[in-house]
C-alpha cells in the first residue's frame, strides 16, 4: 500500500496555510489538509485519493489544545482525541465529548487523530459528528478571506464532505456546555473493541424536578450519508417518566424510542444491513437515554 | 614455555572463567521457560525477510487482477518499462516459457484433476487478485507506481463462486476439465445397517465459511544469485519442501538452490506453500542477475495468502434412544478455489479420519467433493480439515443431546472411548494411543463450575431475560504429529513425514542442535534446548538451535500439523542420545572401563560405583584434542538422527465455554472459557499456554468474527483488517486453562502436539454455547461467523413466539434484503 506521489508543505503558520491552500485553489491543484493522518492516509495508500500535496498543520501550536471559555469549550482542531478525552475542562463542562473520544479506535490512533480531523473528515461512522450535532456546536474556520462561523446542523453536508470551502481551514470547535440538569451517555454498537461503530447513540437528557425529562438531545451515528438527529425521539421523550419497566412490562422509553430510526437512511454495508440498523438505533436510543438518565 | 595443551587444563580455565555454568538439578522437561527467541522477534531487531538488504536489489510489484474471472486479451507493459528507476516490466506471457507451474503434492485420486498453475497468468485470469503483469524497479515507490502504467484488456467471463451451482449441469467452468477436481471416499462398517430404523437421526448441514490466515508477519521474498547459484529467503514455514519443489519446478538444480527461512513471524499454514512470489522472485533474479524483493501488503495477502476451510458439511448422525451411537456418515463438498496448490486437495481429508470424534460407533462414512471455483485457492490453516471435522460432530452431538433431552456431557459420556479401552482403533481405522477423557472432562467442568451456569441459565429463561446463557460442550481429539510416512504413501501425498536432527557437541562442551523443523513462532529454540539439556546434562543456556536454511539444515521436512515437537523433538532426543552413546564409549576409555559400567547422571559419567568421573564438557574437549580416543573413535561428539513416526499423536481435551447473548442486538459475548487440555508430557507449560491461548483465540475468530466475503461479481470485499475483523485481546474472555497428561505412548517423550488443539476445540465450542442460548426461541442454528446481525435475523425469523419484553423487534419483510452478495 503505497500512496501515488504528493508533495508536502509544512506551513509556518495559519495564514501561511490559508496562503498556501488559495494558491492552490488558484492554480486549480488538488491540496488536501493533513493533521492525524488517521483517516486520510488510509485514503492515499488505498490510491482512493490523489492530491498533488498535503499541507501539515501538524506543528501549529495555535491549533492544539482545550481552553474553557465562560459558556462553551473551545477544542483546536489538531487536539489529539487522546488529549482531549484526558482534559479536565472537556470531562468537567462538555462530558459526552469525553465518554465518544474514549470509544474511538484504539490508543495509538488516539494519539495521532485529531477532533478537527474527525470533524473535517465528515465520516457519519465516526463517533463524534454524532456528538457535534447533538450538542449544537460551532465550526471556526478560516481561509484567506478571513474567519467565519458554521453551525453543526449546516456542517455535514454529505457522505465525507464538511460545508468547508476549498482554502478554508478548521480552527476549532465551539462546544457549548448546557448547564446542570444533564445526564450524558454515548452507546456504541461495534463488532470488535477497535472497530468503527455499527450503530452509535449520543445522548444528552435534562431531567426536570418532578424526575421527568424536559429535554432530550439525540445523535445518532453511522445512520445515513451524515450523522442525524433523532429528532422524533427527541420529541416523544419529553414529558416521559422513565419508570423501570413497569409490573404490566409497560416500558415508557422503550415506546418514546421506538421511532428512533425515524428519518434516517442507513447504509448497508458488511457489518449490517439498514433494517438491523434501524432495529439497533431503536434498541439502543433507549439504552442510551436510561444510561444518561442514570 | 608453551604449555601442553590438556584437556583437563583447558577445561578448568574455561570453568575459571565462568564460561562453564553448571547444569542445573532441576530438569528442564516440563519447566515454563521463557522463550530466548522472543527479545528479538518481539523487538524486530531480527532477520525477517523484509530487514534483509542486498547490494543492487530491486524491488518487485504485481499487478494484479481486479475480476475473478475474464480472459486476458493483451498486457502491454511498455509504458511503464519507460518510467524512471523500472528496470523491468513483465507480462505472464513474457514468462511463458520458463515460469512452469506451480506444483500440487497431494494427488489425492487417479482421476483428480489438476489444471496448469501459472505462477503469473498468461490467457485466463481465475480468481481476483491474481498476478497478470510486473514490474521490478530501483525502490518500491516506484515499482507501485509503475503499476498504474500497465495497460490489460480483460474479457470478463462468468465467475464460479456456488459451489453447488458449479457441479450443475451447464455452470460455467472454472477450467476446462469440468469444476469437480476429484471426489473422495471413504468407509467403515455397515453405514446402511447403522442407519436402517435408527430411532433417531441428526442431519445438519453446516457451513464452515472461508477463512483469511492473518499472520503477523505479511509474505515477503528475496531471490539473490552469483551467476551460477540461488538462494531464495523467504517467510516460509518450508525452506525444505519448498526447495525440493522449486528444484522441481524452475529447472534450477537442487544442489545450486538454497532456501532460507529466516525468523517468521507467523504463518498458521498459510507459509506451508510453493508460492507464485517464490517462484516469479527467483525467475526475475535469474533474468535480471539482480537480488530481487517482494513484501506484500495486507490487502494483497487478504486477495492472495491461499485462504482456509471453505466446505459445506452435511453430516447425519444415527443414534438410539439411550444416546449411543450407530453410525455417522459426513457428504463434503469443498472450495478448493481456482488451482490446486501444495496440499489443497489433501486438506478436507485430513478431516476424515476425524469425523468420529473420541467416540465408539458401528459404522463411517465419508464422501468428499473437491470443486474448483473462481476464488483464491484454498489450503492449510490452523488445524487443516480437523477443525471442520470436529465441529461438525460436536455441533452433532450437542444437537443430538438436545433431541434425547439429555445432557450433551452425558451423550458425550455415554460414546467416548473409556480410559480401559486404551489403545483403541477407532471406526475410521486410526488407533488412538492413549488418552483420558474422563480425567479432562471432570477437570473442566469442576473449573467451569457447570451445575451453576446451567441453574443459572434456567433462571434466566424462567425470567425472559433479555440477555440469555449458553453453555457449549466440546470434546475433541485430533491426530496430530504429522505423520507415519507410510500412511501418507497410502494417501497418495508426496513426501514423507520424517524429521531429521543433529546434534553437535562444541569442544567447549556449548552444544549446537541442528533441527529440521522451521519454527515461526512455536518457540522451538527454547523447547529443543530444553529437551537437549536434560538428555544431554548440559545447561539449558548452553544450547543453541539452528535452522530454517537449507544450507546449514540440510534435512528436514519442516513445520506444520503439530508435528514439530512429536517428530522433530523427538529426533533432537534420539540425535543426543547417539552423541551420549559416543561420549559414554570415549568416557569408559579414558577411565579405563568397560562402558557398560559407566553410568550417566546430570551432565557427568561415572563408573559405577566410584568416585571417578567425567563431564561431558570434558569429553567434548578430549574428543577435539584427538590425543587419546579409542580405537577407531572418529575424533567427534556429533550425531544426526532422522525419526519417522509409527503412529500419530492424538491430543484431547474438553472446552467448555460460555456465552452471554444480547437477545435484544443479537451481540454474544463470551462470559467464561475453560479449556482442559491433554497434550501429553509437557516440554515447556508456558509454550503450551501460549499455543492454548492463541489458539482458542482463532477459533473463536472462526465463530464469531471472520469471513472472506466476495459480492456477486465474484470481487473479495474483505481486503482490509477493517472488513476482515480478527479478534483481539480486548474482545476476548480471560480463558481458564489447565492440562491433564497422559503421556502418548507412540514416542520416548511422551508428547503428542499442541499447535491446533485450541482452534481445532474452540469453535465449536462457541457456536454449541450460542445455539444452548437461543433453542428455547426456536432457533436451530446460526451460520459463522455468529454476528450480531445473524442471530439478531435468527430469532426474529424464529418459529417458537416469547413474550414481547424479550423479544427482538420483527423486521418487515420489505426490509430484508437478500444477505451480503454471494459468498
Ligand atoms: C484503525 C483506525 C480505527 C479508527 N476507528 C475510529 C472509530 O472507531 N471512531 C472514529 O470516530 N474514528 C475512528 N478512526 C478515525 C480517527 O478518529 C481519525 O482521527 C479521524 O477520522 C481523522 O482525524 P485525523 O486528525 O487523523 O485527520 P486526517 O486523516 O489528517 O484528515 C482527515 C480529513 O480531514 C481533513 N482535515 C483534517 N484536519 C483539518 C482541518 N483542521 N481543517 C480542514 N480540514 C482538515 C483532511 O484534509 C482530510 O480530508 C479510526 C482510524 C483508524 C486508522
């Protein structure tokens, strides 16, 4: 497995990349950003992809790390998943993060991957576009032009295409943090401990004061073309008093999940087919949503 | 002055230096060393193939076909002979003339039919992934790039990829000759008598899908020659075969070719082959008078490391009401892919003597079909033909218990061959040695603590819990010990199953074993040290095994079908023993004694009775000194030995596993795994947890993870490790070991194999623990790999109705979708 030639650029710095990324446009060559490598390598060595150069953002400091920011968390793109999920501020304000950032891969891809290459990458099998979406975050991006703003909902384009333009770079995540009342939980379905996920549920659920929940916020991953929104479950799930299954074998989640799926386009893929899909999204948004209830 | 040089003073300065370490009281048989070959295989800083660089070597890339079936109407390389760095560009028909074909050993019938092998393919391609062009370039950037220059025009043509639909009239061939390569029987007692008014009879069909060998350490070649000879390095399991074959083959002498198997890691049976790489290495060596390499990728060893198992079984057991077994008769049909490689069709074979299991019956039967298909050959892995045999009759039995309403342990105890019965000749004309599976099956049910999983299991379905229990037997043997020559001459295989050592004694009193064995992971370093030391009486440090080149062991018919330690050990046993003998005799005389009165104990001999002794260091040195020998003494303390065996080894043992299925996902997690193995005498009890753990590992693989996939064009869709899921540590149970021995009785050591036991036992014993899980909800079986999504379909299709709370959601019918593409 060996990739076609490319050339490689190490930018100085941000607008350097930004420069780097316009010429190109420009001049009309294929240049695709380099971080972790986790996903794009992969990509060149299959020779599924064939820029003419990568430009490593690498060792761009500015890029790198977790800072709390009154009302949201903002993560640099190039912070690595492994850093991320150790962050104190990540773990204290933004949980859900940290529990889909332990279940991504292995260590050694931790180390290399990062959250903006995950994000930028747009795979809907990846664990956190699920996480992004649920939680409302915001994309930074730049390019030559200057900086701008893109809300998850507008993020996920499509099948591995972010709403980034050509020459535009991610800077980081905005994520916001929502205050007490919340319980988290990300299930994932997969085959073996290192793979990609079947089936995964990102679940963010506010209980009320009388214990029934007020708001539900439900990712779903590996369901579609993009990472989606449960939103009918999001729905149905308010008001409900979750109760252990009931003497009558009544089970009020297990019914407000039971259109989960709804919405959705599953892939059919090796490891499942939509309709088993669809049955796990069901199954597991219920367990997803009780774990994060507590 | 000069001093004389005396054998007694030079051993005492070797002693003064602290060169001579004292043998140690223990005995080194049976005691868990740690393997001394591991530092550098683990840290890599070693020979593997791909390390080794050679002045001027150019690097080889294949092209190779992205059908399974078309014929090839032009290659046209010239493009990319053009581009910088190639040095050569080649098509199948470029070669024609010298690449001949690659050998099949096994003609298993008169009839079979065995079809021209072009290493590279010249008109025809056969299956995806076979090789049509190459190139050979300055590095191996520029080798792959090159690739993309090669122009072929494919006509596509049907691909063969059922194999019931390939025996039909009309399917489109695979060759010529027609799709069945041969078919095989065998028989013993009345099978008509045993199945005529049986009060019950199992009929199962199973299918044992096809498997991808995943060895650590990917395929990789290098072929070097000085104008006149060759050697050929390669990550082989068979320096030895493979030079004979190659001799065979390429037209190179055999004298002027030698094979080295450096350090390999890995191979499972996947390196016990003559492979096209082998053979197009050594061609464009001898063409371009250049060292030539080639490491394959892991996508081009998923298309084309020869793939394992590939049958589908019906097996149809007759019992009586009280459990006992009349007869068992098995119809394989068997994927033998596109060519006949080195032992493909012997590989479904080997299962046939293995079809009735540890137990006593009145009749056989066996019927095997080999069917060429346009896939990747099949051939050995891990356990080759014994793995599917065994899991077809302990699928059999579990299923028979359940149709008796008995135990499966007692159905299984009620048929066993006893511990009385001794050497016994089963049904299928194999005479088991010894073995005692009373002894293992109690161990392993103390272990598992089996009354309490089935009370728990009971409560369960009592309860409708959504997460069930599954508790699977199974009680294997296999024949291993690879094998009496005559019996393979019987089977039409064509070499032998010797092994050769030699042992050497340093005049240092260090001792170098040369084996013919070719470890590639087993740890046979430590091992034949350890069995050298204690025969020897020599430190188990100062011991050091050599092999895997043909140049330094010369003979040797290398490493696969646990046969490694029964008959290559054994000749390391049998080599010492003649290099005692000689020491005795030089030991009597410089003693002057008779040598029948010399006795040896722990690395000394002495006569009787006395205090007067030497050591056998002593006697290395003396013997190198030649000042004073016996008469007619060859000044040398050197012995080769070469062992055939008069039997196979049966190990047995009891699995015991396990499962917790998801009724609700359909996911099963492996809860609890014991394992009771008898292996006979233990050389080395680490080595042998070792083999035991990986080797339950692959088994569980085979259960519940693996399978190579082809969709309906007949392309292989499990080219990458994320496709083709092998399991890992974190997806595995700590498995619970333990051993019963009872010692073979066909070899000096006592030992009988252990390299396949643990796959060979473990697969069946998941898929029985899987189907005890899901029968109350009417499912009869679920299809390996048991995935998640198979036994999630499994019981939403399932007859038997339970209650809503655990029940999986049906799926419309709209919504299935016929399953994966074809196999
Ligand atoms: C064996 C293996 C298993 C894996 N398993 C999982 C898993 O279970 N779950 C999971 O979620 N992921 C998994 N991954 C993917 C992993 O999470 C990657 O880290 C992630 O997909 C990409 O991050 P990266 O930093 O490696 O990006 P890269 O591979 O470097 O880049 C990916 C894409 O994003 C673009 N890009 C990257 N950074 C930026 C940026 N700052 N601005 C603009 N564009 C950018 C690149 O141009 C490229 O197109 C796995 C990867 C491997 C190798």
């Amino acid at each position: 497995m060996i990739p076609a030639p490319f050339d490689y650029i190490r930018p100085a710095s941000v607008e350097d990349a930004c420069r780097v990324l316009a010429d190109a446009e420009t001049a009309g060559d294929e240049v695709k950003v380099l971080a972790g490598g986790q996903s794009l390598l992969p990509l060149l060595r299959l020779r599924l992809a064939y820029p003419s150069a990568l430009v490593d953002l690498g060792r761009l400091p500015e890029l790198r790390g977790v800072a709390d920011r009154g009302d949201h968390v903002y993560i640099g793109a190039l912070t690595t998943h492994d850093e991320v999920m150790r962050s104190g501020v990540v773990r204290e304000h933004v949980p859900l993060v940290a529990l889909a950032t332990a279940t991504v891969a292995d260590p050694a891809v931790r180390h290399r991957g990062t959250f903006g290459g995950s994000m930028a990458h747009a795979d809907p099998a990846g664990d956190l576009p699920a996480v992004a979406l649920a939680l409302d975050c915001v994309f930074v991006v730049r390019s030559s032009d200057g900086e701008r703003e893109i809300p998850a909902a507008e993020f996920f384009v499509d099948y591995l295409e972010p709403a980034l333009e050509p020459g535009e770079v991610l800077l980081g995540v905005r994520v916001p943090k929502l205050g007490s009342g919340w319980g988290f939980h990300y299930e994932k379905f997969h085959r073996t401990a290192q793979a990609w996920a079947t089936v995964g549920v990102a679940a963010a659920v506010r209980r009320g004061d009388g214990g029934t929940i007020e708001e539900a916020r439900i990712g779903l991953t590996n369901m579609g073309p993009t990472p989606v929104r449960a939103r009918v479950t999001e729905v149905a799930l308010r008001g409900v008093a979750p109760s252990p299954s009931g003497s009558n074998g009544s089970d009020p989640l297990r019914d407000a999940c039971a259109q989960a799926d709804a919405g959705t386009s599953p892939p059919a893929d090796l490891h499942a087919r939509p309709d088993y899909r669809r049955h796990l999204a069901r199954v597991l948004t219920r367990r997803a949503v009780g774990a994060a209830l507590g | 002055m000069t001093e004389q040089l005396d054998a007694g003073l030079v051993a005492g300065r070797i002693a003064e230096s602290g060169q001579v370490s004292e043998p140690s009281a223990e005995r080194e048989m049976g005691r868990a060393r740690r393997r001394k070959e591991d530092a550098r295989l683990v840290t890599g800083r070693t020979m593997w193939t791909d390390n080794i660089q050679l002045p001027g070597m150019l690097y080889v890339a294949f092209l190779r076909s992205p059908m399974a079936h078309a014929r090839i109407t032009g290659v046209d390389v010239s493009a990319a002979r053009s581009l910088p760095g190639v040095v050569a560009a080649y098509s199948g028909r470029d070669l024609a003339e010298e690449q001949g074909s690659l050998p099949c050993a096994w003609p298993v019938t008169e009839d079979i039919v065995i079809p021209d092998h072009p290493p590279m393919a010249v008109d025809e391609v056969r299956y995806p992934g076979e090789a049509v062009a190459c190139v050979v370039a300055t590095d191996r950037y520029r080798a792959a790039d090159a690739l993309e220059a090669i122009a072929v025009d494919y006509e596509p043509l049907d691909p063969v990829l059922d194999m019931t639909e390939a025996l039909a009239e009309g399917a489109p061939k695979v060759h010529e000759a027609g799709n069945r390569a041969f078919t095989w029987k065998f028989a013993g007692g009345d099978i008509d008598a045993a199945f005529r008014d049986a009060p019950v009879v199992i009929d199962r069909a199973y299918v044992q899908q096809r498997l991808i060998p995943t060895a650590m350490e990917p395929r990789a070649v290098v072929a070097t020659t000085d104008g006149d000879g060759f050697t050929l390095y390669s990550a082989t399991q068979i320096p030895h075969v493979l030079r004979v074959m190659l001799a065979m083959t390429t037209g190179i002498p055999e004298h002027k070719l030698r094979v080295v198997a450096p350090d390999v890691g890995g191979g499972f049976g996947s390196k016990l082959q003559v492979t096209a790489e082998e053979v197009l290495a050594l061609l464009l060596a001898r063409r371009l008078g250049r060292p030539v390499k080639w490491t394959e990728s892991r996508s081009e060893g998923n298309l084309t490391v020869h793939h394992g198992r590939d049958q589908l079984q019906r097996i149809a057991v007759a019992a009586d009401r009280d459990g006992r077994i009349r007869g068992v008769r098995v119809e394989l049909l068997a994927d033998m892919g596109a060519y006949l490689m080195l032992v493909t069709p012997g590989v479904p074979l080997l299962g046939a003597f293995m079809y009735n299991g540890i137990y006593k019956m009145d009749a056989y039967d066996f019927t095997c079909t080999g069917v060429f298909t346009t896939k990747m050959p099949t051939d050995a892995y891990r356990g080759a033909g014994r793995p599917e045999a065994t899991f077809a009759i302990e699928r059999a039995v579990d299923e028979l218990a359940h149709e008796l309403g008995m135990d499966p342990v007692e159905v299984r105890r009620r048929n066993w061959i006893t511990r009385e019965e001794f050497p016994y000749t089963t049904i299928a004309g194999l005479t088991y040695d010894s073995g005692d599976y009373e002894a293992a099956t109690e161990k392993a049910l103390a272990m598992f603590g089996y009354d309490g999983l089935r009370a728990e299991q009971a409560d369960r379905r009592e309860r409708h819990d959504p997460v069930q229990l599954g508790i699977g037997v199974s009680t294997y043997t296999e024949m291993c010990g690879l094998a009496p020559s005559r019996v393979l001459g019987s089977l039409s295989y064509g070499a032998g199953g010797w092994e050769h050592a030699a042992v050497r004694l340093l005049p240092t009193g260090k001792v170098e074993v040369v084996t013919g064995t070719s470890p590639h992971g087993q740890g046979h370093e430590t091992a034949w040290s350890q069995i050298a030391a204690d025969a020897l009486g020599v430190p188990f440090e100062d011991v050091s095994v050599l092999h895997g080149d043909t140049s330094v062991a010369h003979r040797g018919m290398d490493t696969y079908g646990s046969r490694s330690l029964v008959v290559g050990g054994v000749a390391v046993l049998a080599a010492c023993e003649k290099v005692k003998e000689r020491a005795r005799e030089l030991a009597a005389h410089l003693m002057e004694a008779s040598a029948d009165d010399v006795e040896f104990d722990g690395g000394r001999f002495r006569v009787r009775g006395t205090d007067e002794g030497r050591t056998i260091q002593e006697l290395a040195l003396a013997a190198f000194a030649a000042h004073d020998l016996p008469g007619g003494f060859e000044p040398r303390l050197d012995a080769e030995a070469t062992f055939d065996p008069d039997n196979f080894s049966f190990p047995h043992g009891t699995h015991l596993c396990a499962v917790e299925v998801d009724t609700e996902t359909g996911r099963c997690a492996i809860r609890s795994y014991v394992a009771v193995d008898d292996v006979g005498s233990v050389v080395n009890p680490l080595i042998v947890e070792g083999q035991v753990h990986g080797g339950i590992a692959q088994g569980v693989g085979q259960a519940l993870f693996e399978e190579a996939v082809h969709d309906a064009d007949g392309n292989l869709v499990t080219t990458t490790m994320a496709d083709y899921l092998i399991p890992s540590a974190a997806d595995l149970p700590e498995f619970t070991t333990d051993r019963t021995e009872t010692p073979a009785t066909s070899n000096p050591l006592g030992v009988k194999g252990v390299g396949e036991a643990g796959t060979i036992a473990s697969t069946p014993a998941v898929v029985n623990a899987i189907a005890d899980a899901l029968r109350p909800y009417g499912v009869r079986d679920v299809r390996m790999p048991c995935t998640p999504e198979r036994i999630w379909r499994a019981l939403a299709e399932a007859e038997v109705t339970v209650p809503a709370q655990s029940r999986a959601a049906v799926p419309s019918t709209s919504e299935i979708a016929p399953e994966g593409g074809a196999r």
